[in-house]
C-alpha cells in the first residue's frame, strides 16, 4: 500500500533556507512595499534581516478607525494583525485580528504620522513593545491557524491564543481572534480595559493627540513630497494619472457586463474575482447624498439603507463605486436565494456589498484608468471600512483562470469573472469582462404557475420560457428552491397576473400543460438547474428567485441546449413521487423532488456507500420541522425497490440502486445511516469509522489536528484513512478493512486507539460519552466500530437546517475554508461535477487488516 511520504526538511530548516536566499527575502515585503508611497510616508521601507529574534511591539494607529497593530518577529519580518478592539486582559475574550502584510523589522520602534491619504493615513505610537515566546513549533501553528505564545512587555505579559477564524470565500483578508489565556495576568471583567487606560507610547510618551495636534505630520509630509519634485497628493493620487480626468460626477454609468465562456482565460493579462450571487449596483456618493442605483439605473437606495449608511461613513467626498449586494448564508456564500427572504422579511444585518470597481472620485472620471490601477485606489479607499462588516473590497487572483475556476467550484461556488488588467471601464457587455460558470444557472420568464398539491394559496411549480427571435418559447417547470412563505407570495403575485390563455408561441403538450395557470409573462426568475434535455427542456432546476432588476423581453437561452445536453444523465426510474412539492427543508425551499433529483444527479457517487448494507433511516415524512423518527425495520407501504431480510433473526433494510435511493426519498427519509459491513457478510466489517465529535467550544483548528492525530496513528497501525464531513459538527475518519476480523475485534481496536488518545492528551480528547467530561474536548467516538452501529453515509442529506450533507474529501482539503456543514444539496453537485479525481478513489482498491496481536504473524496484502 503506497504511503504518504514525509517532507525531505522539517518546517525550521525550511525557515532558515528562505531567509537565507536573497531573492526569496524580498519577497515577505513585496505586499508592504505595494501599498506605500515612501516619497510621502515616513514609515521604513525595511528588508527581511537573516537574524533571528524574538521581539514583538504592539503599535495604537488612530487611522480612518482607532485599531492596535499586533507584530510579532518571525522569519526576518513581523507577522502582522490589526487587533480592531484593542488586546483584552480578560481570560477567554475574543477580539477581532484581522491578518495584514508582513511589515519590515524597523517598523519595531515606527511612530510618528502616516500622511492622510496615503495607505493607513493617521497617527501611529509604539504602546508596547517585548519578546515573544512560541508554544510548540511557531510555523507549524502559523500554517495551521492556531499560534498560542507568551508575551514578556511593558504592559503585555502572559500567554495568549491567535486562532484563525473561517475563512469565507470572497474575503480578502483573514480574519483571526486574539484570546488572553487564563494565568497570573489575567483580569476581571469589571476591572477597566488596559487600552482606555494605558493611551501614551512607551517609546516617546507622547499619545496618538500629541501627535495629531503637532505640525509633525503635514510638515514632514511636504518636505517629502518636495524632495521628491510632486506636489501632495490628493487622495488617491489622482492629479498625476494622464488618464484620470477632471469631470463631473455622473448621475450613472452604464454598468460593464461579462459575456459567457465556457473556459476561462488565461495570461497575465487577466484578473479573476470569485461572481457573486446578488443585486448588481452602483453606489453613487456626492457628500453626504448616497444613491445605490441597479443595473438599469433604478434607485434602490430604501432598500438597502445599511449599505447607504456605511458608505457614507467613509466620507470620500464624492465616488462612484461598482459592485454586488449579497447575503451570506451560514457557510460564507453568498445566496440570492437567502438576499430575497431577507429582503421579503425586512432583515438587514447578513446584507454586504462587494465593491470591485471604482469609476469616479473627488472630480475625477477613473473610467479611462486600466483595471488594476482603478482596483488599485479602490483597495486603498476601503482599507480601514471595519474587518466583516457590510463594506467589502472584491479581491482577485492574477493570470491562471482554470485554477480559480476549479478552486470555485470545488466550494460549491456560481463561478468566476475574469477581467482584462489593463482595459478601461467599457458599458455594456464585452469579451473584456468573460464569466466562467461552475453552475448552469440563468433567468427565466415565468409564464404560469401549478398550484401546490399540499398547500392552500401556494405554488407547486413554476412553468418557464425564454425568448428567441421575440416569441416565448417554453423550456420546462422549476418545482423546488422556494421556502413556505415565498410560494405563498408568488402564489399572490402571480394571481395578479392571470391570462386565460398560454403566453407562449407554440402549443404544449396535453402533459406540460396540465394543471397550469398561466399569467401575463412580466416576471423573471433566476433558477440552478444540472442540464437540457435533448429537446431543450431543463433537468433537474431549482429556483434562486425573483429578478426585479432584469427586463423580461431580455431573456434569452445563454448557450445552446446543444452544448449543455447530457446524454447519460441518470433518470428517476418509473418510481413516482407522490405529493412532489411536498417541503423537507422549509429553510432553503428544498422539497421531495428536489432530494430525489439531488440523489438522481450524485447517484454513481453515493450507491458504493450504500448498496448491499444493512441500513438505518432518518425518517422525517413532514420535513426537518415534523417528527423525525429512526426507522430499522420494514414499514407498511414500503415500496418494493426497498428490500428486507434477516440478520441474525432480526430484520434489516438495505436498497441495491437508485431505485432504492428515490424510494426512500418518497418514504420522507432525510439521513440514511449504514453499517460498516456488507449484506454478504454482515459479521465481518470492511470499514473502521473514527468519529471525532467537538464541544461547541473546541475551535476547528483543533478538530483538523485531532483527525490528522487519527490518521496518523491508524497510519502507524498499518491502516491508510480517508476523511469526510459529517454534515453537523464533526468529522469522520474512515480506514478500509479486509473483512477478516470480527466486529468485537474491530471495535476494541478502536476503543484502545480513542482511549490511547485521551490518555497522552487528557486536556484535549476524551473517550466517554459523558457529556460533563467533554466540556472543551473532542469525543473520539470508537463506538460506531459495535455490531449494529452506523454511521451517516458519505453522500447522505442530514435532517439539519441548510440541507448540509455529509462529505468526503482530500486530505489537503482539510483547511480553516472548510466547515463539517460547508456542503449542502444545493452546492454538492457543483463540487462533484468539477473534481478531477474522486478523493476516496482509492479506498476500495486497499486490502488492509488489523495489526495482528503479538506472537502472530501478519502478512499485507
């Protein structure tokens, strides 16, 4: 069996080669170098340094927003957070450290001020400065997102936590907690916060008003500019672009829009940004007068006043910026599905804005400017807007497209856009903006509607077309995506707009017009859906919502059915669901057809978990908000393609195709747990599980650690693993066996490795169920290694909000990006349709079996 091998140097000797190499030490401050004018800012412009210390200095910056900049010396450069609250001396306080650009050693003893206008503009003061001591191997803890170290300053001392946060996809920056442990140095809560106490510099003495209120910055600030032969610059330095042009600031500009390709492009000439799933705007400042218009020019502004606000707490004067208001879901990516609920209910705390471009500033028109260069300024402008909050900058990678695409779609991402660097601001659509999608995914024109079959005054479906050569031509229905209140509302809207008769040119069939109430076709909707037939009719589609901002005369077939057909797309079988509209997760709108085309699309993935395994089912028949039940045995009108037979004289459930898979659907089964043995042998498992289950307060760095721990452990047993997601909170560890061994045998293997575990690491794993012992501990659960034990299956829905599902994935998948609830029935299939390779490719291709006992011989095969 091939093994993982290990890296030829450890992480310091790594360390010492990159500060050893010239080209390599220039690199850390390429970023740092970047954002700075030194010919108007007073900050060091610094190198890496060979000499290896220890200092740290914590500096208070009086910027847009008052903030603490903790830097911490490693590697001949200061790792660098900007602490937005300020360190807390209270034990297990959390404080935002949004991670910033490796700044230069010098910077150490740097106060003084930062010229407005110029990257980080304010006041800067030295408020503490120290040494600094790692716990365990400081790169390793760099890499992975937890850093835990002692602090020896002036006013900081003790240990202390930095523990990456999630990383969202579209963020530009990460964002960390800064945590005080609990030791000697520790204070109360109502003693008052050191950084309102402690306000002056503990180089100088002087405070950040000192040095405001002095001539020191503004006087240093022209001498600079004069040595450097420019007058100073307006912010940002606009006057010295040529094609920066004084102007008026514009009522609007027509938006630039991406043209659709089926490969991204790639070069150095081309940026790519992760397509977000919202409201295009453009929001237009003059003062304090802020206006977010749409695509079309509309004043949306009522509508979205938290973004007005924050734009207008940057006081930029006057600017027109271009972006995308979205609305995060609970994994980081943005939902239009989830923009519309908020926006029907009145909630406005999820709501963000995603500025990429920026077309006009301070009396200068920026659209001749090439891309990167408005980008640029744009970056600049938001620096300071607060860590997460509703203002944020669309950060980019530069030149290979097809990578960026494939890391989207591995997410579960819309796709991506890819823009030319050097191009100026083009109206319209144009091939200098290209858009590559992960999903088939467009609007439609809503030509009728079928009413639900379980609910009063609410839709089913929703009968679609689009125009070709101005006649309305039907493509198929849309029957889930749509929560319980947005099928009563559309139900509302669209009686509004009854017609006797078809809006469409063409007749339909007896069967595609059956049960249809057709409106006047004024409405657009934006479904996801897996593919056309050959006849140009969607498969498996799901709708995303209502786009008010679209012009349904404007709706046309993006790409040709042609190109999107699939052929050996794998169908429901003749099995008919009964009540198909019925809702299963009310949350997202996913309803009974919806599961049963999510596991009609997953099929070829999720059956070689499944098949031939005894089975217990999650049985939720009203959806996650019903009774919820445990069903092990056969019921009464269970459908033939779900089978029975005896195991030891006790009846057990098992299904062998996709038949089976859409049987249960029907049967209201949300979460299919399985064996880890096959129905040839029931006695022998083929499978060891290793469920590591976190207190609500074990980070998820710590869960990563614990199932390398695991993996690596079973690697020392001879055992090679893969990992997977549960889907709630945890992890799975999956380690294929050669069916030999007994189920007594298998399971106390198991028990001794999670005992083992929890005894060489008492303070972070336990291996009993006890809830009082696992207070801040990881359960390493040996337990579903029992004979009659399950686990939920790779693939399988769980019966949770989001409709997560349990996921396999690579190892080197296994990052602070990643989340146990991170996939759901709505992005799955985006992931599995762009994977390369299936990452438990391998695990049925091992023959592997326990270690044997001592005395006994053990051959592998």
């Amino acid at each position: 069996m091939a093994r993982a091998k290990k890296p030829a140097t450890s992480g310091k000797t790594a360390s010492r080669r990159s500060a050893a190499d010239p080209a390599r030490r220039s690199a850390p401050l390429k970023a740092y170098a970047a954002k700075r004018n030194f010919a108007a800012t007073p900050e060091p412009k610094g190198k890496t340094v060979r000499r290896q210390a220890d200092r740290f200095c914590i500096q208070r910056h009086d910027a847009r927003r008052l903030h603490f900049d903790l830097r911490l010396e490693l590697d001949g450069v200061l790792k660098s957070w900007a602490v937005t609250r300020g360190p807390s001396l209270v034990s297990g306080e959390k404080r935002l450290a949004v991670h910033t650009e490796d700044h230069p050693i010098e910077y150490l003893t740097f106060e003084g001020g930062i010229p407005r206008g110029e990257y980080g503009g304010g006041t800067m003061i030295v408020w503490d400065t120290g040494t600094w001591t790692p716990i365990g191997d400081p790169h390793r803890g760099y890499a992975k997102g937890h850093l835990e170290f002692e602090l020896a300053g002036q006013r900081l001392n003790g240990r202390w936590h930095l523990v990456r946060m999630r990383a969202k996809p579209r963020e530009s920056k990460e964002q960390w907690l800064l945590i005080k442990s609990d030791d000697e140095y520790a204070k109360p809560k109502d003693e008052p916060e050191i950084v309102s106490v402690e306000l002056t510099s503990i180089l100088s003495g002087k405070t950040n008003g000192d040095l405001a209120a002095s001539d020191e910055i503004r006087s240093d600030h022209a001498e600079r500019a004069k040595a450097a032969g420019t007058k100073p610059r307006p912010v940002p330095e606009l006057a010295r672009m040529p094609k920066a042009r004084k102007g008026l600031l514009r009522t609007f500009i027509e938006p630039s829009l991406a043209t659709l390709v089926d490969e991204a492009p790639h070069g150095d000439e081309w940026i790519h940004e992760i397509k977000f799933d919202g409201y295009r705007l453009q929001a237009r400042i003059d003062g304090k007068n802020v206006k977010l218009l749409t695509r079309k020019g509309l004043d949306w502004t009522a509508k979205f006043k938290p973004v007005a606000a924050a734009l207008r707490d940057l006081k930029l004067g006057s600017a027109l910026l271009d972006g995308e208001l979205v609305v995060e879901d609970k994994t980081g990516l943005s939902s239009f599905a989830s923009l519309q609920a908020d926006l029907k209910s009145g909630r406005t705390d999820r709501m963000v804005f995603n500025a990429f471009d920026l077309l006009y500033l301070d009396g200068y028109d920026l659209t001749k400017l090439p891309l990167i260069e408005r980008k640029t300024f744009l970056a600049t402008l938001l620096e300071d807007a607060p860590a997460g909050g509703i203002l944020r900058y669309s950060s980019h990678l530069e030149g290979d497209g097809e990578t960026m695409i494939r890391h989207a779609c591995r997410l579960g991402l819309e796709g991506i856009v890819s823009k030319h660097r050097d191009r100026p601001y083009l109206a319209s659509r144009g091939m200098h903006w290209q858009k590559t999608k992960c999903t088939q995914r467009q609007e439609f024109v809503i030509a009728g509607y079928v009413p639900s079959s379980v609910s009063p005054k609410a839709i089913g479906s929703l009968v679609l077309g689009v125009y070709e050569d101005k006649r309305l031509v039907h493509v198929g229905r849309v029957g889930t995506g749509f929560s319980a209140t947005l099928a009563r509302d559309l139900w509302t809207d669209l009686e509004r707009l009854k017609r006797p008769a078809s809006p469409f040119s063409a007749a339909l069939s007896r069967d595609a017009a059956r049960g249809v109430r057709w409106v006047k076709p004024e409405l657009v909707a934006e479904v996801e859906f897996r593919g056309w037939t050959t006849d140009g009719i969607l498969r498996h589609a799901s709708y995303k919502g209502l786009r008010e901002d679209k012009d349904p005369s404007e709706i046309v077939r993006e790409t040709a059915k042609s190109a999107l057909s699939r052929a050996n797309a794998p169908a429901l079988s003749s099995f008919n669901l009964t009540h198909p509209d019925r809702m299963l997760w009310p949350d997202t709108g996913l309803t009974k057809q919806g599961l049963a085309d999510y596991y009609a699309d997953i099929a070829e993935w999720i059956l070689p978990h499944v098949a031939n395994r005894p089975l217990s089912l999650v049985r939720c028949p009203s959806g996650i908000e019903g009774s919820c039940f445990f069903q092990k045995h056969a019921w009464n009108g269970m459908s033939k393609a779900v089978q029975h037979r005896a195991i030891d004289g006790e009846d057990t459930l098992f299904i062998d195709d996709l038949e089976g898979l859409i049987a249960l659907v029907q049967s209201g089964v949300l979460e299919i747990h399985a064996w880890g043995s096959s129905m040839e042998n029931p006695e022998t498992p083929d499978r060891i599980v290793m469920d590591l289950d976190p207190a609500e307060d074990v980070p998820w760095t710590a869960l990563i650690d614990a199932a390398l721990e695991v993996r690596e452990r079973l690697g020392n047993a001879g055992l090679e693993s893969f990992v997977k997601t549960t889907g709630g909170k945890g992890l799975h560890l999956v380690a294929p066996l050669r069916p030999k061994a007994g189920w007594d045998e298998v399971k106390s293997f198991a028990q001794s490795l999670a005992e083992t575990m929890a005894g060489d690491s008492p303070d972070r794993y336990v291996a009993t169920m006890s809830k009082r012992a696992r207070a801040g501990k990881i359960f390493v659960d040996y337990l579903r290694n029992g004979r009659g034990a399950t686990a939920v299956a790779p693939y399988s829905t769980r019966a949770r909000s989001g409709a997560p599902v349990s996921t396999p994935l690579a190892w080197s998948e296994l990052s602070a990006s990643m989340r146990p609830d991170h996939f759901t029935v709505a992005n799955l299939p985006t992931r599995l349709a762009h994977l390369k390779s299936d990452p438990w490719a391998d695990l049925p291709e091992l023959d592997q079996g326990l270690p044997q006992r001592k005395g006994r011989s053990r051959k592998r095969g």
